[in-house]
C-alpha cells in the first residue's frame, strides 16, 4: 500500500508541533520557577531595591539563553 504523501506532511507538522508545545511549556516551568525563587528572596528580605528596568533587560537575556534553535 502506498503512502499518502500529503498525510506524511502532515503527520510531519504535527510532530513539530508537539515538539515546539513540549518546549514552550519547558520553558513556562523554567521561568515560573525563577519568577517564584525571586519573590522569596523579596520575602526573605534579600533584595534591597527594585528596579524594574533592570529586572526586564535580566529577563529579556535569561529567556533569549534558553531559546533552542529551529
């Protein structure tokens, strides 16, 4: 029996998709466990003062590292 060359893209498609969700969520877990390690330290009374400029451009450059190529 020959393969449907269209349902092989397909397929194809929705592996990539699964591939690119299982990512995005790795990286929702990675950047809600930083924000929650973040707001103990201000709990904690670790953090002396805010800056919110510099904790965008410090987010900015975490998430840019951890971008995967493709």
């Amino acid at each position: 029996m020959a393969c449907d060359p269209d349902a092989e893209v397909i397929r194809e498609a929705l592996r990539d998709w699964k591939v690119r969700r299982e990512l995005r969520q790795e990286e929702l877990t990675a950047l809600k466990a930083d924000i929650d390690q973040a707001l103990a330290q201000v709990a904690a009374g670790r953090v002396s003062e805010f800056n919110a400029e510099r904790i965008v451009e410090r987010a900015k450059k975490l998430l840019a590292s951890r971008k995967r190529p493709g």
